[in-house]
C-alpha cells in the first residue's frame, strides 16, 4: 500500500515533480510492480491536481483510494487503505509515495524476512541501525492500526509491540524522504552521480 501526499514546503505537489523522466510517485509504484507484492493499493489526496490522474495512468496498481480526509493526517490513508484490503490479505507493507529511491530490492527482503519469521507481526526495514520503510504488518495488527489518529502512522503501533518487532537489516543507507526543494536538489543532484 502506498499513501501519497502533499508537501506545503515543495510549494507544489512534491510527488508530480519529475526524476529521471518520470514522477517521483511512479517511480515508487514502478518498483512495487517490480517486486513480490500481491496487489498496489495507492491512496491519494484528491486535491492535489494531476495526482489522481497520474495514479489512474499507471497499470497494474489494484485501487486507488481517494482520500478526502487526508488533511486530518497520515493515519486516515492508512486506515482507508486497510479497509480496501481484499478479506485474504494476511498482510500489507506500508511504502511512501516521497522516496524515489526505494527499491524492489528493499520491498522484496522485507517480505522474505516475513516469511522467515512468521511469529513476527511487524518487520521493519533499517538501514545501518537506522529504523525506516517498509514497513510489513500482519493481519493481527489491523485493529490496532485502525485505532490510530492524527498525522501518524504505524510508529505508535511499532512503539506499542517494540518487542514484536523484528528489524531487517537493508546494508545500505537510509532512504531519503523529498519533503523540502533543499531534498529534491539533492536528489537531481545525485541523478548524474
């Protein structure tokens, strides 16, 4: 599931600029495609123009939630997104339309570290001991995300099950959010690197 939305600091919708020939939202969902994951639920603030467009114009993401609470927090798409669920789903990793450089590679270890430790409800990636995304939840987690409220998302319920959790160790470096212009030139700056 990936939650997409807005920036106040970009000035503009952060998630439409453009790396490496495409929107930074794409390149987020292109590497979902890439990996292991069963079904894309991308939810998206309906207010932000061109975003529901550029969602709608990518195959094969599953739904696509509008979200027209999302100014009451993060915590509103992720609970739109669960309640999108199909009944089947035993699980769902939480990704962030703002980090492009996000990879199949990341999504697919979080996944087969789930698989490995089964008796984990939440697997987290970290990246050089620095705690991040992905994040997977297991379907006995799915009420208490449910309770959650205002701009969080699962950390409460991560902070809550501390010693449920298993950290997955990515060996790179922690992947950036773009929540600033300063972010995103680095970003370009890094696109020739």
């Amino acid at each position: 599931m990936l939650a997409a939305g807005f920036s106040t600091r970009m000035g503009k919708p952060k998630l439409l600029l453009p790396y490496k020939g495409k929107s930074l939202f794409r390149h987020v969902i292109d590497e979902c495609q890439k990996s292991d994951v069963e079904g894309i639920i991308v939810v998206v603030n309906p207010n932000i123009k061109n975003l529901v467009k550029e969602a709608r114009s990518i195959e094969g993401v599953s739904k696509i939630i509008l979200n027209d609470q999302s100014d009451d927090g993060m915590s509103t798409s992720v609970k739109l997104g669960l309640h999108s669920l199909p009944e089947t789903a035993q699980s769902v990793i939480f990704l962030l339309g703002d980090q492009p450089l996000m990879s199949s590679t990341e999504i697919n270890t979080i996944i087969k570290t789930h698989n490995r430790n089964q008796s984990f409800p939440i697997i987290q990636a970290k990246y050089q001991g620095v705690k991040g995304h992905p994040v997977l939840f297991k379907k006995e987690m799915f009420p208490h995300l449910l309770k959650i409220n205002g701009d969080e998302g699962g950390k409460s319920v991560i902070k809550k099950f501390e010693q449920h959790v298993y950290y997955s160790e990515m060996n790179r470096e922690q992947i950036p959010d773009v929540d600033t212009p300063y972010d995103y030139q680095l970003l370009i700056e890094g696109e020739t690197d």
